[in-house]
C-alpha cells in the first residue's frame, strides 16, 4: 500500500545541490556539510522546493526544474530606484555591479545591486538575484520530524 502522508507542516532535513540551466552551481549543501532544516509548507522555502518535499519519502532523491514563477518570480520593474547621488551620501563611490543593503525609513533592509551610475544619479535593482531565472534542484531527503 502507498503511504500517502505529506511532509507538510514538518520539519524536515534535506541536501540539495542547486543549479541553472547551463549547468553552473549555485548553491550546495553538500559542499557545506549540513543538509537544510525547515518546515515543509512554512513558505520558508520557494514554492516549487516546497512542492517538491512535500510528498518525498526518508532516503528519496529527487530532480527538479522550476520555472521563474515556482522560484523567486521575475524581476518587478518596481523594484528598480534610481536616486539623485546628493540624495545619498557616499554613493558616489558605489561602482556598477556592486551589492549594497539599504535601510528604508522604517528601518528595513533590502539588498540591492547597483545597476547604473552616471554623473548625477545612481539607479538600485532591489529585486532578487534570481529573479527571473529557471532553477534545478537535485533534492535528497534526510529526515523528517513530527
């Protein structure tokens, strides 16, 4: 008989190893050593990630392939700012490509890549770095509890 028990709202340990679609590594847990921890269905994960633990088995390996929307979406063009550089002391020494974390009025910090400069304005991209890109994940379940 199947056993047809979700993982969902368990904490569960899994190693994964994640990749693009050209095959370059972006994140191992592997190479780490300690496989991830967290509740399965939480939306502490991405949603294609979740999706896929939910219903593994203990000792299950498993490969998947999520599009931008399953992963960390696409890029909101909202999410790009570009200021004034007198607007922002010390930006004039940011340089393009550079990974900053701003702090709103509220005291929020968002990561931000810088993504343009010109002589009088500095422009942010505040959406995710892996916006827009498909993902691969091979999945192994370790453990799950509760």
């Amino acid at each position: 008989m199947e056993n047809m028990m979700s993982n969902e709202n368990k904490k569960v340990k899994v190693h994964y190893t994640g990749t693009f679609n050209d095959g370059t590594k972006f994140d191992s847990s592997y190479d780490r050593g300690t496989p991830l921890e967290f509740v399965c269905g939480a939306g502490m994960m991405i949603k294609g990630f979740d999706e896929a633990v939910k219903d593994m088995a203990v000792g299950d390996v498993k490969d998947i392939h999520l599009m931008p929307e399953e992963a960390y979406g696409m890029p909101d063009p909202r999410n790009i700012l570009t200021i004034e550089l007198t607007q922002m002391p010390g930006s004039e020494n940011l340089q393009v490509g550079q990974r900053i974390v701003l702090s709103s009025g509220d005291g929020q910090q968002f990561p931000v890549k810088v993504t343009d400069k010109t002589e009088k304005t500095i422009t942010f991209d505040a959406n995710h770095e892996m916006a827009g890109k498909e993902l691969n994940f091979k999945i192994e379940l370790v453990s799950v509890e509760g």
